[in-house]
C-alpha cells in the first residue's frame, strides 16, 4: 500500500516520534493505573515503624514478611480461603450446569415463551440486590441457613446464573447450527449433539463464563455479610472487610492479608484473560 | 402424525433444557422477589417470622417517599452513577484507543489495563482507604509534597471529599470494563476504511472523528447502560469504605435500603425503599433504551 501512494512516502519521518510518543503515554497510564496494586504489595512488605513515615518510602529498602505471619496467625484467613473456594467452585458448577442446558435451548429452538423468559432472564440485572436480600434473608433464616455456605450458593446464583445464560447464549449463536445438524442426521440425540459438538466448540466462551463466574462469587460482600456471623464462616471478601472499623489499624496487615485474598485470581485473570475479550462481548456487542 | 410428535418432542426438550435454571432462578429470585414486594405493602413491621398483624397499606410508600432523606438519597445516587460512569468511560476511551495501535509489548499492557477488574471489590476498597489515610496516606503526602494542599484532606470523615472517595473508587473498578468492550467495537472496524481514509488525505484527528468514534456508537451506549445499572446497585464499595457517611454524605439509595432492613430491622420500610429502586431502574432502562434506539437508527 504504502509503495504504490506517493502521499503517504514522507511519513516514516514523522512516525518516529508518534511511536515514542504511543509508548509513553500506555507507559504511564498502565504506571497510574496498576499503581494501586503494586502500592498493596509495597505496604505489605513494610517493617510496622516504616508505616508511620512521611513521606512514604515508595520502595522498602529491606522488605520483610512480617506482616504476612501476623495476619496468617492472627486472623482465621486459611478458613476465609477454603470457604471462598468451596463457595466459588460450587456455585460455578451449579451456575454452569444450568446455564449451559437453559442457553442451548434459548439459542436453538424458538420455544414458545422462550423470547420472553430470555428478556426475563436478562431483566434481573435490574433489580437491586439490597431489595432481594432481604426476602433471600428471611427465606435463610426459615430453611435453617444462617451461618452456612449453602446459602450463599443459592444467593450468588441470583446474580451468576443470567449472566451465565446470557455470555453462553452469545456464544451459542454463534456457531453455526449445520454442525449439529450433521450429527444428527448421524443418529446422534440433541444432547448428545450438545455435548459432543456444541459444548466443545464453545469451549473458549465456557471458560471465560467460568471466569466470570468465579469472581463474581470471589466478590460477592453483600449476602456473605447479611448471612454469615462467626469469623470462622466468613468469605475472602467479608474476612478482609473485617480490618475496617478495628480500633488501630496496621496498613502492613491489612495489605498482607489484602493481597492474599487477592493472588487466586490475579491467577486465574492472568491464565483466563485472553478469553475474556470474547466473553465480555460475546452477550451484548453483535 | 410423526412430525408433530417430533415437533413436540422437540418443544418438550427445549423446556427441558431451561427447566433446572428457571426452578432455581425462581426460588432465589422470582419467589423472593415475590415476597419483597407483598412486605412492601405489609402493615406491620416484622422481624423475621413474628408477624404481629397482617394487611394492606400503602404507608411505607408513604413514609419512605416523605421522609427528608429520601430526595437526597436519590441525588446522591444518580450523582454516583452519573460520574462513575463519566470517569470510567472516559479511562476506558482512552486506554481502548492506545490498546488498539499495534505495538510491541500490547498483550502485556492489555493485560496490566485490565487488571483491576480482577481486584476483589473489598480489596480495591481498602487498598483505597490506605491511601487515601489522611496522616500517612500516600495520596495526602503528594498533594502536600506537590503544595496543592496545606491541610491533609480528611477524605473519609469529610462529607464531599468521602464522596469523591467512593467515586474514585468505583471508577477504578469500573474502566476496564469500558476499555473490553470499545476494543472490541474498535476491532470491528475494517482497516479498509482507514487505509481508504489515509488514501483521501484524512489525518489522525479527521479519522477519529469521522471513523472511530462513529463505529462505536453501537457499543457505547450498551456499555454505558450495562455499567450505569451496576453503578446504581452497588453496595460494597461505600458500604466498606464509609458505611454511607459521614452524616449520610455518602448515602445511596442502595445504603438507604441496606440500612433501614439490618440496621433498623424495619423490613417493611426497606422493602418498600427497595421497590421504589426497582422502579428507578426499570424507567431509566426504558428510556436509556428507548433513547438511544431513537438516536441511532
């Protein structure tokens, strides 16, 4: 292109400082942006006397990790770990199973009524979460779940469950439905063409909907905080809001525990993240 | 004969399909949904199952929408998600369109760009809270260091500077959902159109104004609803931050609700709060919809 139009032959000059410039400027917003994780790291790193100078050393000369056995002795955060996890794991498998069925059947046969319940579906985005905790709340406390993890299953589902119908029913369109015909015409049964043809070739879309769906649960404050009382039950989240209103607070503490109910998924963001464009948009941008 | 009994096999398999997650969504949503609006409309105050005595009312519409604080629990929230949304959407243009240059070490920078998405909401909160600590803090120690300032801001227990907390907060959180979704409209565009453009001697500002900005007309209001509805909802952050103070400052209809059923167990007053939320949304998504239909097409 560029050889054929004499217009464009000056520009390798002025190309020069246009990428210089480029450079620069992703430099310093990726810089500003990050910098509120990397200072999370720095604190935690901090001896307790280095908190309290001014200013701040924006690089601990002798990094120590004594926050880190505070907080790990301390505060009950292995049990907040483990629940968090069993929470996440159980209620993506729960939200993945049933989204996967309920999008299959919304994206492949035009069912009457399927349009509205798909809007429907869509349509709980709109309700406040402040408003549905508290009938979730007294329904808890009837079935006897107060202070179990069973009950925030059932409460993130309200929330993972269309979004997962929504991300895959996405994802569904998008694979041609001639695939599926040929297995069966082949003799295959539609589940079988679902989950031999359909669920593999949407398998990048399931992922990201995993990923989705497990920080979601990881996240989720507001239910943990309204079902769980003992310290001992509590979530990740609900854990690390616990430092907020103690009556001193050590900032190399707070960091610490801060960034290891961080570190799963800035794991799973770093494995998962190329699937993520595609499944942010899979559900809303045609 | 048999292809209306494939037909209808067929049907019967579809609402099979949908039956696990319609059963469960019902129970955790349509039921309780159910229920929070008939408390809504319930006399009596209950506290969990001790029902003193049943009947209709519309007085806790009444109350809620005549108390003092309820106007500017709504000005508070339209506010908060009125500048989230404006400062999320504007780092999310920004950083889309340099992510969408190619040069050498992009994935990484899509990468660190996206991370905060991935930062647990309580964890942002309080990594915020830190820095913005009005002794030691690293936020005030700038300002002062830079002379903007010669009295640390009291960010948490001052009434606007709390509020510019919970904001910058959220918009941390909230951009790089923005920066996702105006990439890939950006990716959709054809470099044909570009080179075309270059070829007519359009420049950098002329393509972006002509070009790019108009392709993502069809991904920014999308985005804009979907985030302004998440805005509107949320809770952790301010809940964690300032509880909805000081003296209220930060105090969102979502806090309002939140506050009047756990900490002053008037379940029917919240519940009414929260309907009354319902309806916000709900209007404000039909004529955000409604709106930019009528705009772009």
């Amino acid at each position: 292109m560029t050889s054929i139009s004499p217009s464009t032959r000056p520009r390798p000059r002025s190309v020069q400082p246009r990428r210089l410039l480029l450079y620069i400027s992703v430099a310093v917003l990726c810089a500003i942006l990050v910098f509120p994780i990397y200072w999370m790291l720095n604190t935690s790193l901090a001896p307790r006397e280095q908190l309290y100078v001014f200013p701040p050393a924006l690089l601990h000369p002798n990094p120590v990790l004594d926050s880190y056995r505070t907080v790990l002795a301390d505060r009950p955060i292995a049990h907040w770990i483990f629940n968090s996890m069993l929470l996440v794991g159980a209620t993506t498998l729960v939200a993945l199973l049933t989204a996967i069925s309920a999008a299959y059947s919304l994206s492949r046969f035009r069912a009457r009524g399927a349009t509205t319940i798909g809007y429907l579906i869509l349509a709980t985005r709109l309700l406040p979460t402040t408003l549905l905790v508290i009938p979730l709340f007294i329904l808890m406390r009837s079935l006897g779940l107060i202070d179990n993890l069973l009950s925030l299953v059932l409460a993130d589902s309200t929330v993972v469950i269309p979004f997962a119908i929504w991300m895959l029913k996405g994802y569904f369109d998008s694979i041609p439905r001639e695939l599926e015909e040929a297995a069966l015409v082949d003799g295959t049964g539609h589940l079988g063409a679902l989950f031999r043809i359909t669920v593999p070739l949407a398998a990048p879309g399931i992922v990201a909907t995993m990923l989705y769906s497990a920080i979601l649960t990881w996240d989720e404050y507001l239910f943990a905080r309204t079902f769980l009382n003992q310290a001992n039950n509590f979530t990740i989240s609900l854990g690390l809001a616990s430092f907020r209103g103690e009556y001193v607070t050590y900032w190399n503490d707070v960091m610490a525990a801060s960034l290891i109910g961080t570190v799963p998924m800035i794991v799973l963001f770093v494995l998962l993240e190329r699937f993520m464009v595609s499944g942010i948009t899979g559900g809303a941008v045609k | 004969m048999t292809f209306i009994r494939i037909l209808s096999g067929r049907t019967r398999f579809a609402y099979a399909l949908l039956l696990p997650a319609l059963a469960l969504l019902g129970l955790v949503v349509a039921y309780p949904l159910y229920s929070g609006v008939l408390l809504s409309f319930e006399k009596a105050d209950f506290f969990g199952s001790s029902l003193a005595q049943r009947g209709w009312t519309l007085d806790n519409f009444v109350r809620v929408l005549g108390s003092a604080d309820f106007l500017p629990s709504l000005i508070r929230s339209f506010a908060y998600v009125l500048i989230v949304t404006a400062g999320a959407l504007t780092i999310g243009l920004l950083t889309a369109l340099l992510l969408n240059e190619s040069f050498r070490g992009r994935p990484l920078a899509r990468m660190l760009i996206a991370l905060p998405w991935a930062i647990p909401l309580v964890v942002a909160t309080n990594i915020w809270w830190w820095l913005l600590d009005p002794s030691y803090g690293l936020v005030n120690s700038t300002l002062t260091s830079l002379g903007v300032s010669q009295q640390p801001t009291q960010w948490l227990n001052d009434q606007i500077p709390a509020f510019i907390a919970v904001c910058i907060v959220t918009i941390w959180k909230a951009y790089p959902f923005f920066t996702i979704m105006l990439l890939a409209g950006l990716q959709g565009i054809p470099k044909d159109l570009y080179d075309a453009a270059s070829v007519d001697g359009a420049g950098t500002y002329r393509r972006l104004r002509h070009i790019t900005l108009p392709a993502l007309r069809a991904v920014v209001p999308i985005a804009v609803l979907l985030n302004a509805l998440w805005v509107f909802r949320e809770f952790t952050v301010i809940w964690v931050l300032t509880g909805g103070g000081p003296v209220n400052a930060t105090e969102t209809l979502a806090i309002a609700t939140y506050r009047a059923a756990f900490q002053d167990f008037h379940f029917t007053l919240a519940a009414a709060l929260g309907v009354v939320t319902l309806a916000i949304s709900l209007v404000g998504s039909v004529v955000a919809v409604r709106f930019a239909t009528r705009d772009f097409y």
